[in-house]
C-alpha cells in the first residue's frame, strides 16, 4: 500500500507493540514508553527493535508511530498495526481493537487466519 518495507514480515505473528504509520513531513519513527517518555528514532532503528525483539526494552514500549512523507497518509489515514493473536491475550487484543475503532472512521482487519 506504501509502496515501502516498513513493518515486518515473517511467516509468524511479528508485531510485538502497537504501531501507527502516519503522515508526516519527513520519515522517522517515534517510541512512546509506557511511563510516558517518546523518543524520536530512524525507521530503520524502529524496524530493529522489532527484529532483534529487543528483550526487555520491547516490553517498556507502549506504541511506536512511524511518520512517512506519503500522499496516501496525508488526508488524515493512519495505518494501525496491533499485535496478533497469539502475541497477547485475546482480551489485550480485543481492548487494543476496540480503541482505536472507537476513533476511526473506517475500520479494516487483515488476517491470513480464518
């Protein structure tokens, strides 16, 4: 859709924390931790963190949102990500789901499970 490699891809459920890919004026990346602290980083570091699992930093992050220069994004459309299934427990994924439909205007679920 982005026409770029931006989340991960593996034959397993890859998606650890919540990631937002929205409009912005330039490509960087920004973690927010679950005290409340954002730190702004490369897409490249965001897709490291994602790679390398990141052990216990991985389980201090509550969302990453990723910026992209992309006409696509730039009416107001962000791309949510969530953890699948069997990343965390179903009611975690239902109460992540259930947020941001709440807000959204249109809501879409891509799955390869039926």
């Amino acid at each position: 859709i982005l026409q770029k490699d931006i989340l991960p891809v593996h034959i397993t459920e890859t998606t650890a924390v919540i990631t937002l890919i929205r409009y912005g004026e330039s490509e960087y990346a920004e973690v927010t931790y679950k005290d409340g602290i954002e730190k702004q980083i490369s897409v490249a570091e965001s897709q490291q963190l994602w790679q390398s699992g990141a052990g216990e930093e991985i389980t201090k992050i509550e969302a990453i949102t990723i910026y992209l220069p992309n006409p696509l994004l730039k009416d107001g459309l962000i791309i949510v990500d969530t953890p699948g299934n069997h990343q965390c427990s179903y009611s975690t994924h239902n109460r992540i789901a259930k947020s941001f439909r709440k807000s959204s205007l249109c809501y879409g679920k891509i799955s390869d499970r039926i």
